[in-house]
C-alpha cells in the first residue's frame, strides 16, 4: 500500500501517511482516501466506490484487481 500510495501521490492524490493504518477505525478513513487515489490513477476507470468494496469485501483478491487495473495505466 505505500509504495501505490507514494505513486498515486505523485500523479496527484492526496493520500496521507501510511502510519494511520494501524489506528482502528482511521484506517477505514485511509484506505476510502487510498481508494480515492485509485481513481485518480486510473483516470476513472474504477471509481472510489467500487475500489472500496473490493478491498472490504475481497481483501486479497480485490487488492489484485485493483492492481490489474492500476498496472494498465502505469506510465
């Protein structure tokens, strides 16, 4: 999460540090910001919605789709 974090927030994000995390409950704030990022990197494509769900819902399995879809616009 924070080498994408730190690369989404090149491209503009504003994610903020990764040390929030491990705070119960912030960290559900964080990852709705991080998910945010995933828009942003991938112009669209996936909104903050369902990049969210995915990593609820699917834990692993969604942080690979996400990937997926960040790999594809990787500059």
């Amino acid at each position: 999460y924070v080498r994408t974090k730190n690369e989404m927030n090149s491209l503009g994000a504003q994610i903020p540090t990764a040390w929030l995390i491990i705070i119960p409950f912030v960290n559900i704030w964080w990852l709705w910001q991080w998910c945010k990022g995933v828009e942003l990197a991938t112009k669209g494509t996936m909104n903050v919605g369902l990049a969210f769900v995915l990593m609820i819902l699917l834990g692993c399995i969604g942080s690979a789709i996400i990937q997926t879809n960040l790999n594809k616009y990787a500059t």
